[in-house]
C-alpha cells in the first residue's frame, strides 16, 4: 500500500520562498473566503504554503483545521503543474464546516491548474515571434 504524505519538498519552507511569490505573483485566484497566490518554479512539481491569521480565524483550532484541510486537498490534486502556491485565509472560514470547505478548496485548484495552463500558454517563449512569411 503507497503510503500518502506530505513531504517536505512540497511545502514552502522559508522566508524567502514565500517572499519569491508575493514579490512575482503570476497568477491570482481569488474567492470569498481564499486568495490563492502562485509562481511558476523550476522544480517540476508544486509547493504550497499557507497563511492563516488570528484576525481571521481568531481560536488556533480553526486554523488548524482550515489548513490541514488545505493541505489535505492539495496532496489530492495531481494535475498541478510546478507552481509555489500560498494559500491566504479570508474572513468568514470559521463558519464553513468541512465539506463546503474541500468543495471550496477543490474546485479553487481546479481554478488554479486552468490559470496556470493559460497562463504558460500565452508565454512569449511558447509563441512563435519573428516568423514571417516571404
């Protein structure tokens, strides 16, 4: 049986990784109770890091819950492309129960994994510039 984790390498770790996505945001997912910030990588598979503040969800177990959750649906999505994701709480997560909440969090990576394959297809490398025809 394959054993399901969530390794290190899937996560964003340091200070500086998550400042290499607020400084260089590609794609924006917004939603009422989530925004979802992301940057390509080149490591070839996704990472995420999360951001819950006490003024939005004041009782550590609400935060707890929300990001565990987050992390739960993100290791269920296997059609993300390399991105460094954050994921950001909104106001008005304590009243979602848990089913609305991975409702929520699923069709939001399936937002991002459509953003994303937008977003690298209209890529000035990925278009053909200077071919004219003589």
């Amino acid at each position: 049986m394959k054993t399901l984790g969530f390794p290190k390498f899937h996560r964003l770790l340091t200070p500086r990784d998550y400042s290499l996505v607020f400084n260089d945001v590609q794609i924006r997912v917004p939603h009422r109770n989530f925004l979802i910030l992301a940057t390509p990588n080149t490591l070839g598979h996704a990472r995420v890091g999360l951001v819950f503040s006490k003024k939005n969800l004041k009782l550590a177990v609400q935060r707890n819950r929300v990001k565990r959750r987050v992390r739960e649906t993100f290791r269920l999505q296997p059609d993300l492309p390399g991105l460094d994701i954050i994921v950001l709480g909104r106001q008005g997560l304590s009243q979602l129960d848990n089913q609305v909440l991975t409702a929520t969090l699923n069709d939001l990576w399936l937002r991002l994994i459509r953003k994303s394959r937008h977003n690298l297809a209209s890529t000035p490398d990925s278009s053909p510039v200077g071919k004219g025809t003589d």
